[in-house]
C-alpha cells in the first residue's frame, strides 16, 4: 500500500463508503496514539517501511461520482477492510 493508491472499501464501520473506491492518503499504525503528532505516516518510505497490519487505521479519501472528484473530508477504515 503507498500513498495515493486506490481500494475499495469493503467493510460495514462507514456503511455509506461500502462498495467505493477510496484513495490513500496516510496510515495510522495500530495501537498508535491518534492525538500525537507522529501517528500517522504521510509518505511513502514511512509506509514501506511499516508493515501493514488488517488493524491499522487507513486515512482514505472516497471518491463522488456525480461530481467525479475525490472528496476532501476524510474517513479512517480499518486496513482490512480495503480491498483491490
């Protein structure tokens, strides 16, 4: 997984998001701590270097058809619940 990269959102957590492709745009790895400067990695060496956990909380755009652009509020799914 490396920043940018496009899944589908597989899971129920954000019911509304299920079935839509959602882009990349940082990890936050399990079991970090949301509220500290550090938690989420926003490049991709820091993402290569992680090894991706189903747990880790991925920082997703979802994209809006009937506008066809990707939305500028974000969701955070579990890793596990994208899929290619």
């Amino acid at each position: 997984m490396t920043i940018g990269d496009v899944y589908t959102y597989t899971g129920s957590e954000f019911t509304w998001m299920t079935g839509r492709p959602v882009r990349v745009r940082a990890i936050m790895p399990h079991g970090a701590d949301p509220d500290s400067d550090d938690a989420y990695l926003y490049d991709d060496r820091s993402v290569e270097a992680h090894d991706l956990d189903p747990r880790d909380r991925v920082e997703v755009q979802p994209y809006i058809d009937r506008e066809d652009r990707w939305s500028w509020v974000t969701s955070d799914p579990l890793a596990g619940d994208l899929s290619r």
